[in-house]
C-alpha cells in the first residue's frame, strides 16, 4: 500500500502547470524535494519522481519493456502475458496513470488485444494511441471499442476513433510526439511491442527508458530492443541507470543523454 501514489499524480499534475507557466519550476522542485523523503513511496517511486521532474521540463516520452534474462519480451508465438510479475505489472499501470498518452504498435494490438487502462492502480486512463499505418488491426480490438478511454489512429480512420493528423511522409516517431504535443499530450508512454520502441529509440525519441528485467529464461521467443547493426561496442547505446527491485523482478530506469543516442 502507497498513501503516497496520490501525491505523485498530483505532482505530475503541477508539472503540467510549471509547464503552462502557472506554478514555477521552483515549487515543483520543492514539492519533489519534499515527495522524495517520503517512506510511503510506491516500489520504485524514485523512478516516478524522476519522470515528474523530467516532464516539468517539456514534453517527454518514457518507453517500457517487460523482457526476459536473455532479452525475450514473448515466446515465438507472441505469448507475453505476463513476462513480469505483480509489482511490475502495477509499476507499468502507474506509468500509465501519470502519462497523457499511451503509444503501442499495431502487433501489439494484434497479439494481446491491451485496453491499456489503470486497472491495477487509481489514475485517470491515458489517451491510447493506436500506429496501424496500413489498417491492419482487427475492428473488435478492445481499444477500438471499449470506450475506456479516447483513442487516436495513427493510420486509416476507423469508427469510433480520430485520427492523428501526421504530415506527408508519415508515421514518424517524431512527427507522432510532436502531433500529440500539438493535442497537450506532453506526457507519452510508449508501451510496445519492441519493434515501436525500438523505432522511438533508435530516432532518438526516448526521454527515459524502463526495462522491466524478469529473473526469467526462454532461450526463444521474440527479441526486446532491435536497432541497426554496429560493428564495435563504441556503437552500443549506453545510458545512465537506476535500478529498483519490484519483487523478483528489477527494474532499470535508463536515462538517455544527447551524447549517447543519435540525433
Ligand atoms: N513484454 C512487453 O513489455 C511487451 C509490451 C508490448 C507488446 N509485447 C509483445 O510484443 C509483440 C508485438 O510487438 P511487435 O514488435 O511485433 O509489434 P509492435 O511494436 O506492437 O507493432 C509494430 C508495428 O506497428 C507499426 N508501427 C509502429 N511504429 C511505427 C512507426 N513509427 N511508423 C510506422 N509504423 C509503425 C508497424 O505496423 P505495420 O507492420 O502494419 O506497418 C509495425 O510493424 C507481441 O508479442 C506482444 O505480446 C510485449
């Protein structure tokens, strides 16, 4: 139990007014000064804190994985429920609660069917963004239907549901970020799979990264984080981490820096 969750959405909720200019960027540093001494913390609350202070900022994205030992985030079949365990799960539903929007790819909402809603915690639903670029995902999707939460179309329009208005040339990482801002989406959360995080990350997209690391081996299954080949290690992305246990699982709180991930 976290008697401090509610403050940490009502500190997300005073970021998004430094950054509309009503609250200075001085009280929201006191007020996380003040959150970061708390010992009612949730798992990993450091992590949250973080990404408040970041999106106090500017607009951020934060990506997140859920993968395996040996960096599987589903078996061969697409089978990925669940690769982490409860509090993991529960860290990734408050990643939801503090985010705008949430952002998945059209495999995802092929293979799990997500509703990406906070059920296991208390939080608003963020706005589901949907990249479907050929119209790919099936009309019964729970997304599409639901009604749980607005959702937007990156791709063909279909019912219930607008569309992002992208320019000519399309469905860009950038391009998505920068139309969800226009839409005071300033928060993002780029859930999945691993070919749309890969791709935010690879343009260098991602604010933050969370990589949920399950004590667990498959040996196959799909890989998390796919990017273009590099020859020596001085191509590796590396990144300034934080690490939390959530129960058996930990979680890497990756932070990127302009030095280490491409333009
Ligand atoms: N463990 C976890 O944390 C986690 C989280 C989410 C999903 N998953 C698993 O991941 C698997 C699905 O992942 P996936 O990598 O196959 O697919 P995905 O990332 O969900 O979707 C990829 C597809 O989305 C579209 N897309 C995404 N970004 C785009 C962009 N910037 N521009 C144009 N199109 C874009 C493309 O659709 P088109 O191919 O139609 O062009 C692309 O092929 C499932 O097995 C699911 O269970 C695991």
């Amino acid at each position: 139990m976290s008697d401090a969750w509610p403050a940490v959405r009502d500190a997300m909720a005073t970021a998004r007014r430094v950054r509309r200019g009503d609250v200075s960027a001085d009280d929201l540093a006191a007020l996380l000064a003040g959150l970061r001494g708390r010992a009612d913390l949730p798992p990993a609350g450091p992590a949250l804190l973080d990404l408040v202070a970041r999106a106090g900022a500017g607009p951020t994205a934060v990506a997140q994985l859920g993968q395996t030992l040996d960096g599987r985030i589903a078996t061969v079949t697409g089978h990925s429920r669940y690769v982490n365990g409860p509090e993991a799960l529960d860290h990734l539903h408050r990643l939801r609660a503090l985010a705008d929007a949430v952002v998945i790819g059209a495999g995802t909402a092929v293979d799990d069917d997500p509703s990406l809603t906070t059920r296991r915690v208390d939080g608003p639903n963020p706005v589901r963004v949907l990249i479907d670029p050929s119209g790919r995902v099936p009309a019964g999707r729970k997304l599409l239907t639901d009604g749980l939460a607005p959702t937007l179309v990156c791709g063909p329009a279909r019912d219930g549901t607008e569309t992002l208005d992208l320019p000519a040339g399309g469905a860009s990482p950038r391009a998505i970020l920068l139309a969800l801002a226009a839409r005071g989406l300033e928060v993002v959360l780029v859930e999945g799979g691993a070919a749309t995080v890969s791709r935010f990350l690879g343009d260098g997209c991602i604010d933050r990264l969370h990589l949920l690391v399950a004590p667990t081996l498959l040996g196959s299954g799909r890989p998390g984080i796919v990017l273009p080949e590099v020859a020596t290690m001085a191509g590796a992305l590396r990144f300034d981490a934080r690490r939390y246990p959530l129960g058996d699982d930990t979680l890497f709180d990756l932070t990127a820096s302009a030095a280490k991930l491409p333009a």
